[in-house]
C-alpha cells in the first residue's frame, strides 16, 4: 500500500507525519519505504541520523515517481513524503497513491488554502479513480475556538472526509524527529503518541491493511 502525505501548501507538518507514521510501521513490524519527494530531503534527513535499521529511505524527485515506485515490491508499506507546493512531482507523488493524506493547520486561512490542492486531486481522480483522500487536522489546539472554527470550515469541503483522529501543537513530535525517532518511540507515554497510534491505526483501515 502507498500513502502519500501531502498539501500543496507549505509548513503543514508532511514530513513530520511522514515520518511519525513510518515509525510507527515499524514497530509494528512492517516491511516500509519512506520517499522523500520534496528538494528539502527532510525524511532523508531522519532517516540518516535514525540508528536503527527498520526503515528504508530512497529520494525520488522526478514526474515519473508513479511508474518507478513499481520497482519496489519488497515493501509492506511505502509512505511518500511530497513537496509543499504545485510541481509535476506532487502530482506524480499524488497519481502513485493508494491513500493521500491531506495534513492541514487548524486555521480558517490554511483551509481556504487547500482549494488548490482539491483542484489537483480531482484532476488525479480521472487517472487514479481508487484514489482514497482524507484530510487530517494537525498541531491542533484541542478546545479553542479557532479548532473548533477550523473544523467547521473544513466540514464544507465535502469532496473530502476528515480524518477522525487529529495531532496536537505537541512538541514531542518534533523532539523525536530530531533524534531520528518518531513519537512512539521517543515518548510512548505521551498524549503525542496515543494521538499518533490512533492516525496511524484508522489509516491503515482506509487500506483494508
């Protein structure tokens, strides 16, 4: 199964969720390769300070990322990592895709700002109909008036459902990143990784995986 992370919009948190997400496959003992799409290398990145061996890293940044992800069949799980903004390899990081995952901030503006991003997934959908689109809330701040104002604008945009599960402003996420792990394992206690275990589990139940 391929689940790509992406928003055409920047500073959405993909690469943190990318890489959460692909930490927590590991653990539970699936075979995973985690693309980085975007120019920044920032899974890359994770993957080469991350000490342990249970996930794979490959960078492909080319519009032809759809057909060469073919080529990787020994794999469990691919989790694509695509750039933030419109290119022909978001598209082809979106046309490989068996889910794509649509991280966005609890802010009425970053929602308005996902028009662009719908514009191209239907566009997708005529070359990949069995294309399963969600989007996810992220680095929200639970019980305020700007999440539950976000969640409402976000509720008129029904060409997509969101994702029951949501990720909070944790820094934990990010703190484990740093030290090439993700939150289930830098802090598996935590409200961080109950949040992410929850993702990770009802995306997987998109996939019938």
């Amino acid at each position: 199964m391929i689940i790509t992370i992406g928003n055409s919009k920047g500073g959405v948190g993909k690469s943190t969720i990318a890489c959460n997400l692909a930490s927590m496959a590991a653990k539970e003992n699936k075979k995973v390769l985690l693309v980085d799409a975007d120019p920044q290398a920032s899974s890359l990145n994770f993957r080469s300070i991350r000490e342990a061996d249970d996930i794979k890293a490959t960078a492909i940044t080319t519009p032809t990322l759809h057909k060469d992800l073919k080529e990787f069949t020994n794999f469990d799980l691919i989790i694509i990592d695509s750039g933030g903004r419109d290119s022909v390899i978001f598209r082809s990081s979106i046309l490989a895709a068996d889910i794509l995952i649509i991280p966005v901030l609890p802010s009425v503006y970053d929602i308005w700002a996902t028009s662009d991003t719908l514009e191209i997934v239907q566009e997708a959908k005529i070359f990949n109909e069995k294309l399963i689109t969600r989007f996810l809330l992220n680095m929200v701040m639970a019980n305020t008036i700007m999440a539950r104002e976000a969640l409402q604008a976000l509720e008129e945009k029904k060409e997509i459902p969101i994702l029951k599960s949501q990720l909070g402003a944790r820094s934990s996420f990010k703190n484990g990143i740093i030290s090439g792990q993700g939150v289930i394992e830098h802090a598996p206690k935590s409200k961080a990784a109950s949040e992410l275990a929850a993702c990770y589990h009802e995306i997987m139940q998109l996939g019938d995986f």
